[in-house]
C-alpha cells in the first residue's frame, strides 16, 4: 500500500511540474480554431443570404416580365457575381416571452407561483390555489407594470 501511494504521489508531482506554456499554447490554439469556426459559419450563413436575395430577384423579375407580357426566363445564361453586399436586415420581431411586456411577463409568473404557494398554504387545496393565482397575478402584474415604467422612462432620456 505504501508504495502505491508513493508511486501514485511521484505520478501526481511529475505531471504537476509539466509546463504552462505548453496548456497556454494549446488554449490559444483552441480559441484561434474556434474563431475560425465562426468565421467559418459566418461565411457560410452570408453565402446563404446572398443566395436567397438573388433568388428573390429572379422571381420579382419574373413575375414582372409574366405581368407586362414578356416572355423572360431569368434562369437562362444569366452570371451572378458573389461579391454583393449584403442588404441591411429589419431588426427581428420578437416571438415568444420576449414578445410580451414586463406586466404580462409578472402576471404569469405571480399566478403560476401564486397557485402553487396557495395550495400549499391552505388546507382546501383548490381554494388555496385559486386565490393564490389572484393574489399573485395581481401582485406579478404591478411588479412588470413598474419595471415597464421604468424602462420607457429611460428610453426617453
């Protein structure tokens, strides 16, 4: 037993004393391939975008021709030069719990926690939940409709 313990302490101190510019240099080498990879993806998603808007253009200029009566086929010997720049996105809609305000987000939160405490509360478990969903909306609605205040006050200054 000893000596595995003195063996597993020369193991321990051997790999202890090993260098620390070998693990800085293979952390660098880690971020620098995880920059590329992005860079990589960033290409990729660009690639993508201008692929569509060019797409866009072919069907805007052909439902054009199809409307004044020419017969146009945009897919015929036509070059696309890759090097466009891209047009500026519309700033997304929000979907999901970003889409709601800080009141409804309360509301929802203080009656779900409402409901719970109440039933837990109280010995007639319904009962207990049902007001407990009242008090706590009530109170999670105020809490979002201050934080919503607050907010629209400093996007005014």
């Amino acid at each position: 037993m000893k000596h595995l313990l003195i063996a597993l302490a020369t193991t321990v101190a051997l790999f202890s004393c090993q260098s620390k510019a070998d693990t800085a240099a293979a952390i660098e080498q880690a971020r620098k391939a995880t920059i590329d990879s992005i860079n990589a993806v960033n290409v990729a998603k660009q690639q993508v975008i201008d692929s569509m808007n060019r797409v866009k253009t072919q069907r805007a200029r052909r439902a054009a021709a199809a409307y004044s009566g020419n017969s146009y086929n945009a897919g015929e010997n036509t070059a696309y030069d890759n090097t466009t720049a891209a047009t500026p996105a519309a700033p997304a809609k929000k979907k999901g719990w970003k889409s709601w305000s800080h009141t409804a987000k309360g509301a929802v939160v203080g009656a779900g926690a409402g409901a719970v405490t109440g039933a837990i509360v109280n010995k007639d478990r319904l009962k207990g939940a049902a007001i407990g969903t009242l008090i706590g909306a009530g109170t999670g609605a105020a809490t979002g409709a201050i934080v919503d205040h607050q907010k629209k006050k400093k996007a005014q200054q």
